[in-house]
C-alpha cells in the first residue's frame, strides 16, 4: 500500500534569525507538498542488486544502488574520514556513513526532495529531530566535510559557520519535517517497509500500475507484433487495412509496410468488426521473409475472410511487396460480425488462425450452430504448416492435428467449440525455469451473460454454444453427456465487461513483479484485469488493475489514465508488454493509442535488462514520436459509454475555479565584497558528484568536549561586517485551484487543455478522421504533435471519452500569468549565485509570464552577445544566442538565438542536452547541465518570433544553425513550448 505524507514546506520559515546565511539556506532547502513512495534519485523505482553491496550493507536486497554507486559512496566516505584522528572517527564515522548511504535507501527520492525531476533536491538526506539534535551534539562541525567535495570549502566553511553553533538553526536546515519518512524513521516504519518492493495494491487489492505512452494517432490499431530478429522493431496494424513500422526510439517510417486499404472491407460505423484484422510474421523471418495476415474483403458482394501471404520487398527490408500477395484460405462469412481475427505462429512452426462464429446472435447456423459443426471451418481454432509452399498448395496439414483422420471433419481444425475468439497468446515461459512454455491463452467474447478466458488444448471442444463461460446457453446441448468440454480458466459476468481483450503473460525483463501474471482487458468498460495461477491448486487468482494514485506513477514518460476501449495487447521482442486502445472505436477515428505497461514499485537492477538492437537499413522519412501526454496526476477517472457515431462529443464547461494568492515573505539586502572569480560548479540532480583530486588542510578552534576532534587544517575565513537588512517588497504567486467537485455520473467530458489552461485545439479535418484508402499525407503523429517534456505536473485530456480507475477528485495548479513586472530582489547575487549552483538548492523557477531579464554574455567568452551589436560595434552573427532569465541568473534561462537581424526563441521538440550544450559553449560555458522545456525558464511574449523547431544537434557544432533543424521561422509549436538551458 502507498503511504501519503504531507509535508511542512520548509520555504515559509516560522522563525526570523538574525544572521543573512540562514533564511537564504533553508529556503533554498525547501520541499514541496506530496505523498510519499518508494523512489531513487534517478526518478526510477528501486530495484535488488544483482550483487551483495559491501559498504551500505543494509540496502543489499532492495533499494537504488548498485555494486558501482556503492563504491562510489565508500571512496567518499574514505576520502572524508581521512580528516579525523581515531577518536574522530569512532564518533562520527557512523553518522557521516549513515547520511551517505541514504541514496540507496528505496526511498532516497523522498528524503532528498526529489520526487519532482523540475524542483531541485536537497544536498543532504532530511534527518529525523533527534536524530539531527544527535548529530548536531556530537558531530557538528563535520557538516562541511560532506558538502565540499561539491564546491569551494571556503564557501561552506563560512556558511555552515553561521548555524552550526545553534541547534535549533542547524535542525532547520537538515530535518525533514515528515516525521515518518525522515531518517532513521523510514527504516524502522513496519507498515512502510512490509510489502516494500511488492506489487502496490489499494484497499479493495487492485493492483497498481503505471502506463507510457510509445504511439498515438492511429487509427483504430487492432494488432502490435515484433519480427524476433534483434533489430527490436514492432509493427502496428490499423483496421483500415496500413501496416506501419515503429523503430525502438519510437519513431515511425513514413512509408507503411503494408497498405491494403484499397482491398480491406471496412465502415466508418462505430463498433464494426470488419476490416484489417490481423498480422503475422514467419517466426524465422530473417530467413523466411513472408508475412500473413487475416482481413475482410468483399467478392461478388459476398462477404469473406481472406488469409493472405506477402514477401518482404527486396529493395526495402520495411516494406511488403504488395504484388506477392498469394491467398491462403478464403471462408465466407454469413454475418458482418464474429469474424475472430487472430493469427499466431505456435513453438511448433505452425500457423494458427481463429475464426469466430459466422455472426448474429447464439450462433443459429444448422442444427448444432457453426462452433460445433467440425465440417464448418466457423467457430473454429485452426492450425496449417505454411512451409515449403512455393510450389505447391499454399498449406499442408500438420500430421499431428487431432481430426486429420475423423470423417467430415475439416483437417485444419486444432480446437472447436469457440464463439468469437479476440486476441490470443502464447506463453514464452518463465525466464529461469522455462515453466509454462508454449501454452496458448485466448480471450473468447460471450454472448450476453459471460466472458471468458481460455487455454487452448489439441483437439479441445470449448463448449459454444451449449455453454457461455460456466454456465449453460443453449440447455438441450448442455446436457449433452458427449459434449466434454474444456472449462475456462477464468470466467466474468458483464457487470465487469462485455467483450473480452485476450492478453499476454509477462514474461519481460524490465519489471520482475510482473513475471507470471497473465493481464488481459474487456473492450467494453475498458476495465484492466489481471490472473496469477496457484501452481499448487491450478487455480487462477484474480486481481483487477488500476492507475497509480497520487505520486505512485510520478515518473518521467508515465501517466495513469488510457483511452477506454482496448482493442488488443501486445509483446516486444524482450517481452515488454502492452496494450492498444483508442478513443473513439471507428476505423476512421484517429484516437488510437498504444501504451506500455509500467510497475512502478520494483525494476530489474541497471544493466541487466540493456538491448542494443540491430541496425535497419530506412528509406524514406523517419516521423518523430511526441506524446500526447506524459505525466498525469490526481486525475479522476471517468467512465463512458460506446459512441453511437464517429462525431467527437463537444467538451463539456469546467466550474469556475477559484484564485488563490499567496504572498511570500521580502527578501533580505546584503552587500558584501566582491569575491575573488570561482569555477562554478552546479550540482546534477543526478547527484553523481566527483570526488576532489586533493582535501585542502582546515584548521579548526576548540570545540565543547563532546564534539569529535578533527584533524588539524587550515581555514581561511573572510572578515566581513554584516551589513543592514532592507525589505524588497513583496513578491506575490498566484495560483490556480480546481475546487469544484468531480460530477457523479459515468459519462465525464472535459475539455483539453494545454500549458496554462488553454485548450489544445486539433484541426477537425486532419485529426478526427483517418483517410481512406488513400494513403496518409500527413502522419498522425505529426498531427497531433506535442512537445515532449521530461516532466508535467498538468494532464491533457481529448475531446472524447476516457476511462481509468476509481480515482479522488483530482487537484491541480496551474501558473497564471502576471501582467506586472516584479521587482528584481536586490540581494547579494554573488553569493545566491553560489548557493544555487554549487548546493543545487535554487527556488522553485516563478511563472513563465512574471517578466524577463536579458543576461548578456561577459565579454570574451564566445560569440554570442545580448545586443543587437558587440561592444566593438560589430554586428551580431547568425546563430548567436542569449538566455533570457526570469529571476537574475545569468548562467540559465530562454534559449534565443539571432537569425536574419532579430532575436527568436526555440521550440523544446527534439531539443536534449546536446543541443543545449552548444547553446551554452556559445555563451562561455563547458556543458549543458539541463534542459528545461515547455517554457519552465520563461515564455516569450507574442512579439517574439520562434525561429526554430525540430533541432537536432550532435554536440559538436559551433551553432544551433548548424544542427539539423526545420527551415527558419518554421515550426508546429507556440511559447508555451520555449526550450531553456541550464550551463554550468
């Protein structure tokens, strides 16, 4: 279970103190409001070690270090503790090697403030009151100790000098006011650490997962499969009859592997089973270059299934030649619905095709109905051997299937008995003891009482349509003594669902608690639901799944809410699992979404899961992949119900939400002399900080006689008069709280909205309908192009139906824009400067819309300027750049660059850290420390023009201009997506 804790913000200080360090300190230690859980410093989950760790010993089964980090923090504290003679160390060694080993603990993000990648941690683990008031007495002094190897001793020598004489101002700085999550509480908490690593469930036992969305604007993609031939490619198959192939970085070739739109038999009418159902790849593929896949065609207005074979083109390994096509079985189909549509190659070689019912309703086909008629091919599982057919009969029958010999029996029948079988699976097997290999599971939809979940035996009668689920439908066959039939693993009545999504066993590498669990859903109500077999008993547990709540899925990339309908599941060539889903259930709707499955409580341990997939040859395009959202909290779920048309429901009016002010206390005043030019050093929230190449010697006055004695160095401490305190006046954040309440009703529209609460607009006529059947002009991705951001606190919703989980009525906050200048705090920038960069503990960036101040560039360290003209009169060349700051850092701000005379911003899509590397080699500095995107450093006002999208660098160039990019002044983006820097 998730334990919440609601934390004291430590940037309103309850007490004034007289000396200017300490308010400046703990406000830059603030954290923010939030719920706690298990979380590394990498905004990832923890994970147990491959190998026993040797110094932070007490973290070896379960939290965010490796073998690797945990040498890394020994050789720190070795390198510390050279400073203490023996008496020294036997005191405070102990407190010295427990604040170190905190970012291993499974909750390091927590205790470091880091559970937000866009806020900035703390330098030093949040300490329970005691135990800081122990340390504090015995080992005060020692404080500098740990924080010089990230910046200038001399600095922290004169910082920790002001509080380390008075408890109550050390405490300050260093507890953490949660008293349940600061150490060493965190460790001794018995409902905190009981199931710590286990999957999460909530009260009822659902489970709790998290989701990444890796494709959007498809339409209506009913198949995701993977070649299994090392380059980790996944090809998606929409209804309409396109094939299309995503590369592992989530990129799309322009050009479809297949397109039979022209052929495929399809409507625009919402819930039509006709059309491109399916997709197979030989299983030797690298060798055996064929395709087949299983669509609805029409011939002579009769309506049939077609099993059709392509080969792969020989001038494009991603492309089918379309002229290869060679029918393999046609069945005709008496009704447009109950088509199955499954395809799957067996560990045997052999091709398996289900096919559904022939329609209507109770399958009234002859006097037993379709399924149990082994003469009919409907109703049926198939199995066929596709080898070694060049030359002769398209298949051959396997010499093993269980009616070859049976009179009237059609050969190709493996299993019989099915009703409408929807998406099928075979278990790859447990990766350690192969347990489980090869069994096959199938979703079988129900009539109108049950839904069940299969597992498919050789020569198996399913029951249909004498039973539905357990029970019987049809009485007279039920009673049938000769009907022996196979029992499903698991059944559901239809108030959970009404059309069950066949999944997959997770059998991946990535997500260890995952291993065993067979997860499947119901199209209907969108409902995720997982079993896990009693290998004792053989019986299947269930257990539902629901999104993460509150920060369980605060994660980079993750999200926790889905379209409602679940078309099918999917598996990548590592086993990675996932599941397709769409908004609208149309063939011409593009609200098609594929997600990942994510448990955010345990991942395998770095390294053991790396895959370097193998190169593909591309020609033509690559289309970029831009989520629509990536990071979704404190959402309420909503259910719908099945649109009756393909139009997109007009976004119902949200309450009027109410303004609140809050006002933060003046900023103190203090002028002091210059000091002398420092490197600055910024600490990476990563936290991997270098260890120092040589200790400088400090020299240290008598202490109390319970302090440790340190060994003797030298410190030099500058003098300095303090000077008065003037007030800056105020400076005032206005927030914006939803404080209306979620209607009680199934059916919740809301509508889209983007940064600062505007709505998303979507062109009608490009992005609600798919074209057919001629090709896609202009990708869907691209249509529907958002900046991919490392983090948001804010959701997106789309202007038609969702489902997810039970959730609380959500919260959110959202920046308004101020329309007057603040005041520039007049504080000693120097030394503020020095605190930020070096401790990493700069305020919470201030709205985007609060006013800019340009930071030119000193003079002589590169080309870059901030005016119009040098200082030598010579104009500015093309592709100079300048950071425009919203709160007087000139090391960070809004990317702008000068092209063609004027000055433009640059858009966050495609922009990583080498990009901004180059930006801040311009302006003087070695690296890019981060890259701050959807304007979080500041949006430029309409005025501005932005000059550049789509940049694409490789760390090298001199310029952004010499990136890969889009054509000047051209972009798909506004302010609202203004990338920043941060050099250091």
């Amino acid at each position: 279970m998730i334990q919440t804790c609601n934390l004291v913000p430590r940037g309103i200080l309850q007490h004034t103190f007289p000396h200017h360090l300490l308010p400046i300190l703990v406000l830059l230690l603030r954290a923010w409001w939030g719920s706690c859980h298990p979380q590394c410093l990498d905004y990832k989950p923890p994970f147990g070690p491959r190998q026993p760790l040797n110094f932070c010993k007490e973290y070896s089964k379960f939290g965010c270090c490796d073998l690797e980090k945990d040498e890394e923090i020994s050789g720190r504290f070795y390198t510390i503790m050279e400073n203490f003679d023996h008496t020294g160390y036997a005191t405070c060694g102990k407190y010295i090697r427990s604040i170190l080993c905190q970012e291993c603990s499974p909750y390091a993000a927590h205790l470091y403030d880091a559970e937000d990648a866009n806020t900035p941690m703390r330098v030093l683990p949040g300490l329970c009151g005691d135990y800081c008031s122990d340390y504090w007495q015995q080992c005060r002094y020692t404080l500098s100790l740990l924080l010089e190897d990230l910046g200038n001793p001399q600095q922290f020598a004169n910082l920790t000098a002001t509080i380390e004489e008075d408890r109550r101002k050390f405490c300050e700085v260093l507890e953490l006011k949660d008293k349940e999550y600061c150490y060493p509480n965190v460790l001794t908490n018995a409902e905190l650490n009981a199931n710590l690593g286990s999957l999460n469930e909530d009260p009822e036992g659902c489970l709790e997962l998290c989701l990444q969305e890796v494709a959007n604007g498809l339409c209506n993609p009913v198949a995701m499969i993977h070649a299994d031939d090392g380059t980790q490619r996944f090809f998606v198959a929409e209804q309409l009859g396109y094939v299309w192939v995503y590369l592992p970085n989530g990129s799309r070739i322009d050009r479809p592997f297949l397109n039979l739109t022209q052929a495929v038999l399809t409507s625009p009418w919402a819930g039509d089973e006709r059309g491109f159902l399916c997709i197979a790849l030989h299983p030797r593929f690298t060798t055996v270059r064929k395709a087949y896949v299983y669509y609805s065609v029409s011939v002579k207005k009769e309506e049939r299934i077609r099993i059709s074979e392509f080969t792969v083109s020989s001038h494009d390994e991603n492309q089918l030649d379309h002229s290869s096509e060679r029918t393999i079985l046609e069945v005709v189909e008496p009704a447009s619905n109950h088509n199955g549509g499954q395809l799957l190659f067996g560990h045997d070689g052999y091709l398996y095709i289900f096919i559904g019912d022939g329609g209507r309703a109770g399958d009234p086909f002859g006097k037993f109905g379709n399924s149990q008629n082994k003469s009919a091919l409907l109703g049926k599982v198939l199995r066929v051997d596709v080898d070694f057919n060049d030359n002769g009969a398209p298949y051959s029958i396997p010499s093993d299937n269980p009616f070859l010999g049976e009179r009237e029996a059609r050969p190709e029948i493996y299993a019989y008995g099915v009703r409408n079988m929807w998406r099928c699976s075979i278990d790859r097997g447990d990766p350690i003891t192969r347990e489980g290999r090869g069994r096959m599971f199938c979703g079988d939809v129900g009539q109108n009482k049950f839904e069940e979940v299969d597992l498919i035996v050789k020569g198996g009668n399913y029951g249909w349509r004498a039973k539905e689920g357990f029970s019987c439908y049809d009485r007279k066959l039920c009673q049938n003594s000769s009907l022996d039939d196979v029992l499903p693993i698991f059944a559901y009545p239809h108030k959970l669902g009404k059309s069950v999504t066949g999944g997959y066993i997770y059998r991946g590498c990535q997500m260890p608690n995952l291993n065993g669990l067979y997860i499947f859903g119901d199209f209907m109500s969108g409902r995720l639901m997982s079993l896990r077999e009693n290998v004792t008993t053989g019986e299947w547990q269930y257990n539902e799944i629901c999104m993460g709540r509150d920060q369980t899925c605060r994660f980079p990339k993750l999200i926790n809410s889905y379209y409602k309908y679940i078309i099918s599941f999917a598996e990548d060539e590592a086993g990675e699992l996932y599941f397709l889903a769409t908004g609208v259930p149309s063939a011409t709707s593009r609200r098609g979404v594929i997600y990942k499955i994510v448990d955010p409580s345990r991942r395998a341990p770095p390294g053991k899961c790396n895959v370097k997939p193998s190169p593909v040859k591309i020609k033509g395009k690559l289309i970029h992949f831009y989520p629509k959202e990536e990071f979704v909290i404190n959402k309420k779920p909503t259910t719908t119900a099945v649109p009756t048309t393909t139009t997109t429901t007009k976004p119902t009016t949200t309450k009027k939400k109410t303004r609140i002010i809050i006002k933060k206390p003046p900023m103190p005043t203090r002028k002091t002399p210059k000091p002398p030019p420092t490197a600055a050093t910024t600490r990476k929230t990563t936290r991997k900080t270098a260890l120092p190449a040589t200790t400088p010697a400090i020299k240290t006055t008598t202490k109390a006689a319970s302090t440790a004695t340190v060994k003797p160095r030298t410190v030099q401490i500058a003098a300095t008069t303090p000077a008065t305190t003037s007030s800056t006046g105020y400076r005032t954040t206005s927030t914006t709280v939803d404080s209306s309440r979620i209607a009680k009703t199934t059916i919740i529209t809301t509508p889209s909205t983007g940064r600062h609460g505007r709505p998303l607009q979507y062109p009608s006529s490009t992005t609600s309908q798919c074209l057919k059947p001629q090709p896609l002009t202009t990708p869907a991705t691209k249509l529907l192009k958002r900046p991919h951001v490392t983090l948001s606190t804010s959701y997106l919703n789309y202007p038609d139906h969702r489902m997810t989980t039970t959730w609380p009525p959500y919260f959110s906050q959202t920046p308004s824009v101020s329309s007057s200048k603040p005041q520039r705090p007049l504080i000693n920038t120097t030394l503020l400067k020095t605190l930020e960069e070096v401790l990493g503990l700069g305020e919470k960036l201030e709205s985007a819309g609060e006013g800019n101040q340009v930071f030119k560039r000193p003079r002589g360290r590169g080309r870059g300027r901030g005016n119009k003209r040098e200082r030598g009169g010579r104009k500015l060349r093309a592709g100079s750049v300048r950071l425009v700051s919203v709160n007087g850092l000139s090391d960070r701000g809004r990317v702008e660059i000068f092209i063609r005379g004027q000055w433009g911003t640059v858009c966050d899509d495609l922009f990583t850290s080498k990009a901004g590397t180059v930006v801040c080699r311009q302006l003087g500095f070695s690296t890019a420390l981060a890259v701050m995107k959807k304007a979080t450093l500041g949006e430029a006002d309409r005025s501005v023009r932005i000059l550049l999208d789509d940049v694409e660098c490789e760390g090298g160039e001199s310029s952004l201009l010499e990136c890969k990019r889009s054509r000047v002044g051209k972009h798909n983006c506004s302010h609202a997506e203004d990338v920043g820097v941060i050099c250091g």
